[in-house]
C-alpha cells in the first residue's frame, strides 16, 4: 500500500499545536488584571468542561486549543506580580494610574497604564512598554512629553494624575 493513504496521525489522543509565546520576566498586573486573569481562566475551563461533555468528540482540535489556552493564562498568572496603583501618592505618573494629557489644540485625553494583559487601545489603556507610557511614566503635572508615533512625533501636555476608576 502507498504511503501516500496512511493516516500516521490515526490513533493520536490530540492535535499537536504550538504553545502560546509567554513573555520573559513577572506579568505586571493591577488588582483588576489579576481578577480579569482569573475569570478568563474561569471561562476557558467552562469551555473546556463544555468540549469535553460533547457526544461528539472526534475533533480534538478544539479541546487542544483550549487545554493550551489555559497552560498560557496559567503561566501568566504564575508569573502575575499586583501593584496596587492606590498606594502611588498622585505626584508623578505610575504604573496603574490614570494620566489626562493636552494636545497642542488643547484637546484632552486620559491614558490608563496597564499590564499587558490589560492593555486595551479602544478603552486608552496603555501597556507599560508602549511608546507613550515610556513617555509619561515618571512624569509629573505640567511637564511635557513628546510621544513618538509612528505618523510622528505628538508633544503633550501632562494635565492631571489620578486614581484609575475601577
């Protein structure tokens, strides 16, 4: 028989899939990324309960796909460090607190510095290594900062520190 119709595979328990990357070095979190880590943990192992429940089980991708979502949430939050941004005293920008910064035009706009896991464009929050929190971290009300972009540079205005809203 050719080789060519052998199913080499046939028998396997699961699909071989690459592992997520996990970042080198602690995954720095606010309190509110650590409970976000452990609801997606949460859901990913209803998920997988839900997968492994099904009549229907000849497509193991699924539940591979999951079993190795949740090796990589593991591994996050093994690594997870908290700093709770309420202990940061206001007077400069930091890790976990919320920075409104002025345009040129005078048009403000707040940026939330978050883990990375956290980070989210559409809601200003910004990772910690972002172009724009390396920025502003360090800084304090009335300084100016230049974001480079890459349609290019944007000089900013720090206007107010405070305290994220949950």
């Amino acid at each position: 028989m050719s080789r060519a119709f052998v199913n080499e595979d046939a028998g396997a328990d699961r699909p071989d899939l690459p592992e997520l990357p996990v970042p080198p070095g602690p995954n720095i979190v606010t309190p509110r990324g650590l409970a976000a880590l452990h609801a997606r943990i949460a859901q990913r192992q209803t998920d997988l309960a839900a997968l492994k429940a099904r009549v229907d089980r000849l497509d193991k991708l699924p539940e591979a796909a999951a079993e190795r979502d949740l090796r990589w949430l593991e591994s996050r939050l093994k690594a997870a460090v908290v700093i709770d941004p309420v202990q940061h005293d206001l007077t400069e920008v930091a890790f976990g607190l919320a920075v409104t910064v002025a345009d040129p035009d005078g048009h403000e706009t707040t940026y939330e510095i978050v883990g990375e896991d956290e980070a989210d464009a559409t809601r200003h929050r910004i990772a910690p290594n972002s172009p724009l929190a390396r920025a502003l971290l360090g800084t304090q009300v009335g300084d100016l900062v230049t974001w480079r972009r890459p349609s290019g540079p944007l000089d900013l205005e720090i206007t107010r520190i405070a305290h994220a809203h949950p």
